[in-house]
C-alpha cells in the first residue's frame, strides 16, 4: 500500500482559525477526485500543509480456507486497510504477529492446530498490549456459548457480515 499522506491547500488561508484543505490524488475510491475536509490549524501553519488525509489500519488475516483470506484480504483493501499479512492456522498466526504487530487480527474459530479461541486467548492476554482480536466463523456467535465472551476478543463477526465498517467500529 503507497503513502496515504496528501498536501493541503488552503481554500482561506487569511481568516478564521478553521481551515478548509482540498486534497487531490489520495489512493483509492478518491483518486484523482477532490474532496473536502475541516482541519485547525493555528496562525503561525504555513499556507501548505501535509496532513495524514485517512487513517490506514494494518489487518492480519487468519484462516485456514485460502478463498476466504483472499476474499477478505480485497474486501478489506478495497475499503482501505493494510493487509500486512496472512496465516493458516493457530501457530503461524502468533508468529505472524510477533513479527507483523497488526492493529487488528480477523481470526477464525475453527483452525486446524488450535482453535481461535486459544489463539485469542494468547494474544489477549497481554493487558491490551497486542493487536484488537475479531473472530469470525461462518457460525453465529449464539452458536459458541460464552466462550466468546471469555477468550478476550473484542468482538465477534460473522464472515457473511464481514465488512471494513464492523471493522473500523471496533477499532474505535
């Protein structure tokens, strides 16, 4: 994924202390388009500025099925996430987040070495430390008891329901 930073051009740069920047070129659904956006600035801001237009989530996708990480992996790029990366089963996955340190891990339920509970379980256990855990499962959540509750994932989405804008929610 390139740089998602683009340069703001004051529409008033003389009064006000709210400033409107038009930013051009910006990768995906906008690119080439302008659109508008509120940013403050304070008196001594030069004229051009280079602000952090959207903010770029970085996903680990885990799932043992390969159509449904490529399926998810373009869901979620097209809707602006970083897929920094992918793994097919409990024990890759904790290595792959050693080594990548994702915002949010997608986890599966049903892995072939361990289940994504466990896996959940081992990242949550840090205090917060670790990546936002969502599992997803092609079941209903009603379908595993508590133990959703109690694995320490944030939460819990059903793969037909998957979609950036549950995913951004929970990283709110």
């Amino acid at each position: 994924m390139g740089d998602r930073r683009a340069v703001g051009v004051w529409r008033d740069p003389l009064d006000a202390t709210d400033r409107q920047a038009c930013l051009l070129g910006l990768p995906g659904s906008h690119a080439g388009h302008p659109f508008m956006v509120w940013i403050a600035v304070f008196p001594a801001v030069h004229r051009f500025a280079t602000i952090d237009a959207t903010m770029t989530y970085r996903i680990l996708i885990v799932d043992d099925h390969p159509s449904f990480r490529a399926t998810a992996r373009t869901l979620l790029v097209a809707d602006g996430f970083e897929v920094v990366g992918e793994a097919a089963d409990g024990r890759s996955a904790l290595e792959a987040v050693k080594r990548l340190q994702p915002d949010l891990v997608l986890l599966d339920v049903q892995l072939p070495d361990m289940d994504g509970f466990a896996v959940a379980n081992e990242l949550c256990r840090k205090n917060g430390i670790g990546p936002k855990v969502v599992l997803t499962s092609s079941h209903d959540e009603s379908d595993f008891g508590p133990i959703v509750a109690r694995c320490g994932a944030a939460a819990f989405v059903p793969k037909g329901e998957l979609s950036g804008a549950a995913l951004r929610a929970v990283l709110r």
